[in-house]
C-alpha cells in the first residue's frame, strides 16, 4: 500500500538543506558498508549468504508493501530496528570465536541491509528528481574515492568501517527525511494512462545492460586486479565523469529534463565491452578489470532512471525503486556471489570464441536499441512540433478571422474578445471567469455581439467566424 505521509512540521533546517552533503555521505556510507565486510577479511560463502538474506529481504518487503498500509513514522521505526540488527550483527561477524556465529551475523546483516536500500529509495523518490539526481550521483563518486583510498587497509580499521558506516548512513538517511520531507503527499495508483507514460524503451535498454552484466559474470572470471589499487582508481573515474555530466547538464546549462542524458549509460557500457573484446587476448586480467569498471555503474544508473521515473510519475516509491533493483541490480550480484562461492577460482579464464561472441552481440543489441529509441523520440518531438506548429497556425487564423468580423460590425474590443473565447469553445460562464468579469456582463456584450451581427445563436457565431475564415484563405 501507499505510504500515508505523516502530518507534522517540517524542521527549520529544511530550507537550508537544498542540494545538502547529507543524503551524499549517507549514499556513500552504505555503498561502503559491504566493502568494508571484504576487507575485514569476508569469503566467498558469506558473501553468498548475505546476498541471498539481502535477495529474500527485499522480495519479502516488495510482497507486504502492497498489501500492508503504513505511515512514514512506521517507515524510520522499522529503519531504526535495521540498524540495530546491523550492529548487533557486526559484532558477531567481527568477534564471534565460531564459523557459525559468523555466518548468521553476516546473514542478519544481508538481511537488515535490504530495508535500509529500500528506505534510501523511498527518499531518493520522493524529492525534486534534480536533487535526486545530485545526491545519487555525487554519492556514489564520493564512494568510488574512499573505496579507491581505503584499498590494502588493515583489519581494525576495517572492523571499525563495518560499526561505524552503517550508523553514519543511518543518521544521514533520516536527517534527511525529517528535514528535507518528501514532497509527494502520496502514492498514484497504477493506472493504464501511468504505465503508458513510463519510457519502456529505457527499461529496455537497462534490461539489455544487465543481461551484458550477467553474461559477463557468468562467462569471465573476476579479475585478479579488481582488489587494486588502480581498479578502484578507474571506477571512481567513471562515477566522477558521470556526476560532471549531470552537473554541467543541470547546473552549468540549466536543464532540467535529466532523462535526456542517457545515451551516458550506454557509452559506458559499450566502453567496457568493447575494451575487452579488442584487448582481452592481449591483456586478459586488465580487460576484465575495465569491464567489471564499467558494469558497477550499472547500480548508478539503475538508481537514478528508477528514482527519476517514480518521483516525476508519483508512483509507489518504495515497491518500484525495490523492483527495479531487484531486477537490474540485485540479479546480476546474486549470479556473481554464486558463481564466487560455488566455483571460485583465481585468475582470468582462457579466452575463447564465447566470451568474446557474447560482448560482440551485446554491442550489436545495444546499437539497434540506441537507434530505435533515438528514431523514436525523434518522431516524437516532430510529431509534437507539427501538432504545435497545427495549433497556433489554427489560433492565428482564427484570431484574423474575429478580427475582419470585428472591423466589419464595428465591434468594441471587449465584444472581439468574447467572440474569441466562445470560437474557441468556451461558455459564458467559463469566459466570465477567464476575464475575471461577472457573468451579466458576459451575457450584455454577448447580446449585444449577437445583435451587431445579426444572429441569434452560437451555432450562428461560429459559422460566421469559419465563413470569415474560409473567404481568408481563398483570397
């Protein structure tokens, strides 16, 4: 069910936290949460493990959300008790002297970190889709730094990342809905006209990008470079050049249409496939590495078209941004964390004819999607200019044609005008308050047009004013 928005003040602090840092380190605390469970020397199965909790998690909340009404106070209860679940969990994965105990402390953790995603999309959906835009984007490059600054960290510093990160994404994340609020009041059903409006072409072009992604981690093992320095280096280096974009875009240009920036997401995508297929036999390991690069921008991407669509559309914010995660996200990390525990392995695997005919057809699809999807909006937006163009060509020579009627008869200006307003379909009533005149008055220069000339209805009125219009046009 729709969340009931909460009726209460919103805090003095709210004007002053437009475009804040504070969504954008909470952002970057989360995404960092995991990493720091893999330096703090995290292996394969319980990675697994937290993977899978986090998977049922979400599938389990997207199920009850439907079904379930609550308010936005119930919202940041049950995100607080996911916080304690995710301490209580860290101190068992950190200092539990058992396997087992570490297991359902990593398992606790996978689990609580679903409702905090789903409380970050609840946010991330319901404000201005530019400060959505800013906040996704810078907090994912602020967490592409700290990632690439903390590689090679010893273990009590990563045992301390995993207590205090998630807190710190915790009092950023409801600092941020108490004093920034959402704006929508509520939930739009989905109706037939809502789902119409949602680009199915760019779903498209997420679904082809993450199928790129599975393929990828199911047919190339991961690199022995991706714990490495200069790996880290180069994904901070995409999520950087992803925020210059959209700053230039929204900020420098002033644009507010952000949805029109992405072509980005099939650029990068198309960098790392086509990087590996010119340069994996060559250079196997550093292949791999730019195209594991390329594919973590996938979440980025997901996050930000998700958010835009849901906040702009005013749809069910928490079941949709967890759908689309669920689906162009959490399924590709699901397959690799599988693959990782069932079939680990180091290194890069032999090049062969599959793992480079894969990439190549992926290409191929993301081409003829990007021409499709370009083809349409530009038939779209010439549709829309003609329809405009239609329009005010109408207006116009309906406006020259009241206006011959006018000199004819020797109407006032004010006669014209309602004569304007009842041509283009308007009644008395509704011209009154367009005007902002009472509607006897209306109704005297109505009668008085209709006397001037000579008629008595306003089927009269309009065959006047398309005869006018037709004796315009021949001549």
């Amino acid at each position: 069910m729709p969340i009931a928005v909460s009726k209460r003040q919103r805090g003095r602090l709210a004007p002053f936290l437009d475009f804040s840092l504070i969504p954008v380190i909470g952002i970057a605390c989360f995404r960092l949460s995991p990493l720091a469970f893999n330096l703090a020397g995290q292996d394969a199965s319980l990675a697994f493990i937290a993977r899978m909790m986090q998977t049922i998690i979400l599938i389990l909340v997207l199920i009850i959300d439907r079904r379930i009404p609550y308010k936005e106070n119930n919202l940041l209860t049950v995100l607080g008790v996911a916080v304690v679940i995710t301490t209580v969990s860290t101190v068992l994965f950190i200092v539990a002297p058992s396997e087992t105990l570490r297991l359902i402390g990593r398992s606790l953790n996978g689990a609580a970190s679903a409702v905090i995603l789903l409380s970050w999309g609840y946010y991330l959906c319901s404000i201005d889709p530019k400060k959505m835009v800013f906040s996704i984007s810078l907090g994912f490059a602020l967490y592409g730094f700290t990632a690439w600054t903390l590689t090679g960290i010893d273990f009590p510093t990563a045992a301390f990342l995993t207590f205090a990160l998630p807190l710190v994404s915790y009092a950023c994340l409801r600092t941020s809905i108490l004093h920034l609020g959402p704006k929508a009041t509520g939930d739009a059903p989905l109706t037939k006209a809502v789902m119409t409006s949602i680009p199915w072409s760019i779903i498209a072009l997420m679904a082809v990008c993450t199928v790129s992604s599975i393929l990828s981690k199911l047919l190339i093992h991961p690199a022995n470079s991706e714990g490495s320095s200069w790996f880290a280096l180069l994904r901070f280096l995409f999520y950087l050049g992803i925020f210059c974009l959209y700053y230039i875009w929204m900020f420098i240009l002033k644009r507010d249409d952000q949805d029109r920036l992405w072509p980005i997401y099939v650029l990068v995508i198309f960098c790392g496939l086509i990087y590996y297929v010119s340069f994996s036999a060559l250079q196997p390991d550093i292949a791999s590495g730019v195209l594991r690069a390329t594919q973590d921008c996938l979440m980025l991407f997901c996050w930000i078209v998700a958010a835009g669509m849901i906040s702009s559309r005013n749809l069910p914010r928490i079941f949709l941004f967890g759908l689309a995660i669920l689906v162009f996200v959490e399924s590709p990390l699901f397959i690799a964390s599988l693959f990782s525990f069932l079939f680990s392995a180091a290194g890069v695997a032999h090049v062969d004819l599959l793992t480079l005919a894969v990439p190549a057809v992926i290409i191929t699809a993301l081409t003829i999607l990007t021409v499709i999807l370009i083809c349409s909006n530009s038939s779209i937006e010439a549709h829309s200019v003609e329809k405009v163009t239609a329009a005010e060509s109408g207006l116009s020579s309906l406006s020259a044609a009241v206006e011959n009627l006018a000199s004819r008869f020797e109407l006032t200006k004010r006669e014209a005008e309602i004569m304007l307003y009842l041509a283009r379909g308007y009644t008395l009533s509704q011209t009154a308050e367009t005007l902002c005149l009472s509607i006897n008055t209306i109704r005297s220069h109505a009668t008085s047009l209709y006397r001037k000339l000579g008629i008595h209805k306003k089927r009269q009125l309009i065959a006047a004013i398309e005869e006018s219009m037709q004796s315009a046009e021949s001549d």
